[in-house]
C-alpha cells in the first residue's frame, strides 16, 4: 500500500505539494469514488486510480534502453567526465535511474538503465550470464586461429582465464563477440591477448533485447514489458 500523494508523484503527475493541492480540490478518483485525502493508502495493484479523469497507469520500476555516445561514463556521477545520466533530460528517470553494468568511455551502444535493484543484479552481478553482444571493428584482419583460441578461452593480463564467448565474423577486421560475463575491459583485453587491437567497439544486444536502431546516439526510451522479457532472457 502507497500513499496517494506519494503514488502520483512517483508516476510523474506533479511534485507532492502539487499533487497534496489537486488532491484536496477533487482531482482524484479512487476506484470511481473521489478522494481528497492525499494520505489516503491504495493498493498499486488492485486499486484503479484517476487523475483528472485519465486513468493512471501504475509502474513499480522504470526501464531505459540508451544508445550510448562515445565521450560519456557510465556512471551516476564522475567529477570530470559527462556521465549517461547526463543523457537523461526526464527528472524523474534521471533522478530515479542507475545504469546496470558499464561501457568504457570510448565503447558506444546499448546502456540499460533501471531502479529495479533485482533486475539490475540479475544483468550484471557475478553469476550473470546473460548475453552482451558486442560490434567490434579490429586494427588487423582476424584470424581464424584467434577466433577459436578467443572461443576456447584466453589468458588476459591479469592471468585471467575467460570463459564462454562467441565470435562470428562480418568481414576481416570486423566480427560480433558474444559475452556471458563481464571482467574490465574484456573485449578489448581478450584481442590483446590474440595480438590484435579493437579500434571500435560498439554493444548491441543485452539478453535477446537488440539496441533499437531508430534511437540515435544519446537518445534513450522507456522499455514495455515485452523487452524487458527479452532483456532477462539467458538462453538464445
Ligand atoms: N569490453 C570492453 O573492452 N569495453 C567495453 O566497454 C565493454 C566490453
């Protein structure tokens, strides 16, 4: 249960003073009967609530999809770089957002957002496995020697043995990774190790959730339900 004026706050109607106002003139409806109690508690999942007449459309956690920029971190703050959340002109997303696993500064592409602290483990934590695909554009032509030592595993410079990975080539100095985990700098890293250099490197899947190629660079949306299936999906 969630007060009114919190509950509509949350959704983006107005702040709470705003909101405590409207409330008390009438502008809301509890399951058809007005309410002017903003303290007044209703249930996010069986309590229909109307705001000016206009059904309110409860959301527990926000989902974003950003198409990341070279030049950004991917972090909430970092006091000399611009950071994602400086992408993110919605004060509520942006207050309210935290970017679930990291892109190096120069890596562009897919940046999954969200306040669902759950979610946001399940893509990122330890034993994540689900997928990052990455768009990579190499110095030198790939070998077919490196791509099945990069699929067999290689050892980084920190004597790290990488585990699962799948590389399918575009053409001779391009090629899609695919990742289960996520160690610094790993694509760029696991090239190295091969004698090879990543001159581009750009992430365009996470789980079976392809980067929408209409949102520009820095532009970013809220994902519907349907994605976010596909963003938790392990298995291809
Ligand atoms: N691997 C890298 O080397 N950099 C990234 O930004 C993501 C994966």
């Amino acid at each position: 249960m969630i007060r009114l004026d919190k509950l509509l706050s949350n959704m983006g109607k107005g702040s709470r003073s705003e909101l405590v106002k409207l409330i008390k003139k009438g502008a809301v409806t509890v399951n058809s009967v007005t309410v002017k109690d903003p303290s007044f508690k209703v249930d996010e999942i069986t309590d229909s609530v109307s705001f000016f007449g206009e059904p309110v459309k409860f959301q527990k956690f926000i989902y974003v999809m950003l198409n990341k920029p070279r030049g950004y971190v991917t972090a909430t703050e970092d006091n000399y770089n611009k950071t994602v959340l400086d992408l993110i002109d919605n004060p509520l997303i942006k207050k309210r957002v935290a970017p679930a696993g990291r892109l190096d500064i120069d890596t562009e592409g897919f940046v999954f957002l969200t306040d669902d602290g759950d979610l946001n483990h399940y893509i990122t934590g330890p034993k994540c496995h689900v997928r990052k695909r990455y768009l990579v554009h190499l110095e030198l032509p790939l070998l077919d020697a490196s791509l099945k030592q990069l699929e067999a595993g290689v050892t980084l410079d920190d004597g790290y043995v990488t585990k699962e990975a799948k590389v399918i080539p575009i053409d001779d100095d391009k090629c899609y990774m695919d990742l289960y985990e996520g160690k610094f700098h790993q694509v760029k890293r696991m090239f190295e190790a091969v004698g090879n250099k990543v001159i581009y490197l750009k992430r365009v899947i996470i789980g079976n959730l392809p980067l929408d190629e209409a949102l520009e660079l820095g532009e970013y949306r809220e994902l519907n339900d349907k994605e976010i299936e596909l963003l938790k999906e392990r298995e291809i």
